[in-house]
C-alpha cells in the first residue's frame, strides 16, 4: 500500500480551502458554517483535519499559513 493510499493528501480539498478562506477572514465557527451550508459541529471537524494535514495548531497559525500563501513573493518584492 502506498502512503497516499494509507494517509490521504496533505493538501487541503476545495471543501477545506474554503474553510481556510473564511477562517483566515477572521470568521467564527458558526459563521463559517453558515457561509457553507452545514454546522459548527462539521467546521470544527473540518478544522482539526485540516491542522493535521497542515501540521498547525489553532487558527491563527492557519490565517498565518493561508496568507503566506495568497500574497506569496509579492511581500518579499516589497523591499527590494
């Protein structure tokens, strides 16, 4: 059995992405649920597969990893 087969994909589904999207946005749980059509319950589960996929701890951590990776270089090039 390969590891993708036995772990799943380190990289986040289109589901999960947009959880990040609102999260990083500084939404609560239940916002966000609202946002996607489902409950606080299911964000939450969300959210702690998406911290064991990313190797994050808490929201901030994920807000942080998300806009590094929205803005990329562009913040380096800012002071060149």
């Amino acid at each position: 059995m390969h590891a993708i087969e036995r772990y799943g994909s380190r990289t986040p589904s289109e589901r999960e992405q947009q959880v990040i999207q609102l999260v990083a946005q500084g939404l609560k749980n239940k916002e966000v649920a609202d946002a996607i059509g489902t409950t606080e319950h299911v964000v939450k589960n969300y959210l702690r597969v998406i911290y064991d996929k990313l190797g994050l701890w808490n929201r901030v951590e994920l807000a942080l990893w998300y806009e590094s990776r929205r803005t990329g270089p562009t913040l380096l090039s800012q002071y060149n």
